[in-house]
C-alpha cells in the first residue's frame, strides 16, 4: 500500500541515542558519588504519540529495565508486542482491569488504601505474589497516599498478604517552574516520607520522583531512578535546557499537492481570514485537523519547504492546510515539513506548542492516527 503524503517518520535510532545520552549523563554526574540512578522510561500515551509499540521494542534494545505506561491496557499492548522488560502501570487500576497484572506480568502501583485491599484479594485468590510500586501525594493532589497520614493509612497495605512493596514514588507538580515554591515543598515532603518509612521498618528496593523537568533541575530528587518521558522523544520541556544532546524523533512531512497565485484582496480559506496584501502564492498541504494538528497554527506557525520557513496562513481545515509561498518556486510533490527539520531549518515541538498556547506533550499526543507513523 501506498504511503500518504503525510506522515510521520519516527526515528528509533535517534530514540535510542537520546537513551543513552540520558544514562550516559545521569552516570556522568553520579560518578563521584556512588551508583548513577536507573532509567524507568515512560510510554504512556502511545509512547507520546510515536507509537508505544515499536518505541518499546527499541528502549528495550537500548538497554532499559522498566517501562511505564498509563494503564493497563497500555501495558497489555507492549507484552503482545514483545516487550519482556519489566512495565509499571502509573494509573489506577479498576476492579476489572487485575487479572492482567497477573496474566501479562505487570507492576501495579497502589495509589489508595481500596485499590491495595483489591489487588491483596485478587493475589491471594490466584496465589499468586504481586510486586508492587507505592505512589504517595506530597502536593499534587492526585493519586497516592497522602504524605501525612501514613501511619494511619499504610499498615493495612503494608500487612495485606501476598502484596510486596517493590518501590516508593511520588510526581511533582510544578517540576516545570523555577520559581514555584511547590517543589522544594515536595521534595522535602517526600524526604520525610522517606525517613518515616524507615522508622515504620518499611525499605523499598527503590524509590523515583523525577520526571524530565525534574530530572534536569535537581539530582537531589534523583534517588535510586529517573522517570522521563518527554526527554526521550528528544523535546526538552520548557523553560528548562539541558546540556544533554537529544535528537529530536518525530518528523512530519508532508507534498505540495497545488499551487497557485491569488490576486491583491482576494482571500484564502474558510472564513476568509487570510487577505492577500499584494499577489501572493498559496500552496495546498493535505494536512489538516483530521491529523489531529491544530486549528489555532494558522496564522501562528510555519512550516518548511526547500529548507525555507513559509507561514501556514488561511485556516486549517479538515484534510488541508495552505501556505504562503511567495518567492519560491514550489512545484506539486514538493516536500513540506510542518515538525522536524529540512536541510538547515527545524521547527521544534516546543516552538510550535508555543505558538498556539499549548505543551509539546499535548501537540504530541494530538497527531492523529491518521498520521501513520514510518520507523526508521
Ligand atoms: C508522564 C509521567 C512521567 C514522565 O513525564 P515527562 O515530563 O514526560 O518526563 C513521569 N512520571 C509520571 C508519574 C508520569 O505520569
């Protein structure tokens, strides 16, 4: 079958090398001071958008021990690929969801007292041990135990039997923003989580908190693993920069399918919101919001054709988009980049979520399944 003119190439390649630029500087940095934390590498969300699949199979070839993912069903899907790494499921479970943890080997985390007196039942009617990641709240405000309340609300799981604590985490909220006083608070919070765990004679194997941000703004919340996500992908959430050389994974391309000129006044799209100032040239792009990309990036975003940015202007529409040309010569079957890079010019996720006011997980996780996604 034949490929669409748009599409998205994913590179596992780069994937894997944005891995191990990520291993390579967590060891780096520890290397004076003991062990270098362990990498769970997060493929929630069809692994960001580049398809959970492939994207496991490859962080499995390059060396990583655990994946996580969203739920279960996520996780289900990795094990029928292929996946023989451990998968921790971050979600809530359902009643209904258990049996999968047990017939495609997973780890649950328990989030609340229920889901933990669920899981101990449903193991102890299979007879069967579950290992187990304990999520504690200190300030999110999701899911997890409550920081402050352990002593009440921990020993009925930690006694439940055949439930073994494998691990203790906690997510930050504001791990994106410097100067939000949440973090600090956070971390201090899960500190004394810590030592109270401790003093209860609880010792998980392994404790994380550290998603992207997080990980690259302070090593103190590095602990014994590293959960990132974003940075896999090769997208650096904002504000924060890194030294770490990441590749950026996804490229989508797309043709020129039409060209043409338009008069002085005369309009272009739904809604005529393009005018044309003086004869400008338009070219047809079949991509528009059925592939999941974004009304609001006429107007505000770019794309590249022949290694030059073009404004994306008109409206998107639901199976095209146009741009304004002017000055190039462009013919149909021309190539079009609307994320990635093409000869000297890129145009990042970050800058395109900027421009219409949103996060790169969200551009990411939008592009349609439409989209098919080309691995590289
Ligand atoms: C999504 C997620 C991550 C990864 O976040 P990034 O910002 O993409 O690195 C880590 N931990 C948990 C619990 C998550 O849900």
């Amino acid at each position: 079958m034949s490929l669409r003119s748009t599409h998205a190439d994913v590179n596992l390649t780069a994937l894997q090398a944005n891995y191990r630029a990520i291993t390579s500087f967590l060891t780096s940095e520890r290397s004076a001071a003991g062990t270098a934390p362990g990498v769970i590498a997060v493929v929630k969300a069809n692994a960001y958008g580049h398809g959970a699949e492939r994207v496991g199979l490859a962080l499995q070839e390059a060396g990583a021990a655990v994946l996580a993912c969203a739920d279960i069903e996520e996780a289900v899907a990795l094990r029928k690929a292929g996946v023989t790494i451990q998968v921790l499921v971050f979600g809530a479970l359902s009643v209904s969801d258990l049996g999968g943890v047990f017939e495609y080997d997973l780890t649950p985390t328990i989030s609340t007292p229920a889901a933990g007196r669920a899981m101990a039942a449903e193991a102890v009617s299979r007879l069967r041990p579950v290992l187990y990641h304990l999520k504690i709240d200190t300030g999110m405000n999701r899911l997890g135990f409550r920081h402050d309340n352990l002593r009440r609300t921990l020993p009925g799981l930690l006694s439940s039997p055949r439930l073994e604590l494998d691990a203790v985490y906690t997510h930050f909220a504001t791990a994106d923003d410097l100067d939000h006083p949440l973090f600090d608070e956070q971390r201090r919070r899960f500190d004394q989580v810590l030592a109270e765990l401790e003093s209860m004679g609880v010792r998980p194997r392994i404790v994380h908190a550290a998603n992207s941000a997080a990980l690259l703004r302070d090593s103190r919340v590095w602990y014994d693993m590293v959960r990132p996500g974003l940075l896999l992908y090769g997208v650096v959430p904002a504000p924060l920069a890194t030294t770490v050389t990441l590749e950026p994974v996804m490229t989508i391309r797309s043709r020129i399918v039409a060209a043409k000129g338009i008069r002085r006044g005369e309009s272009v799209g739904y809604g005529a919101r393009f005018v044309a100032d003086e004869p400008r040239t338009i070219a047809v792009v079949p991509a528009g919001y059925a592939d999941g990309l974004d009304l609001r990036l006429a107007g505000r975003a770019a794309a590249l054709v022949g290694g030059r940015r073009v404004p994306i202007v008109g409206s998107v529409c639901m199976d095209m988009m146009t741009l304004d040309v002017t000055g190039l010569a462009v013919n149909p079957g021309d190539e079009v980049v609307i994320i990635g890079g093409q000869g000297a010019a890129s145009i990042t996720v970050r800058e395109v979520a900027s421009a219409i006011g949103t996060i790169p997980y969200e551009l990411l996780c939008r592009i349609g399944s439409r989209i098919e996604r080309v691995y590289e």
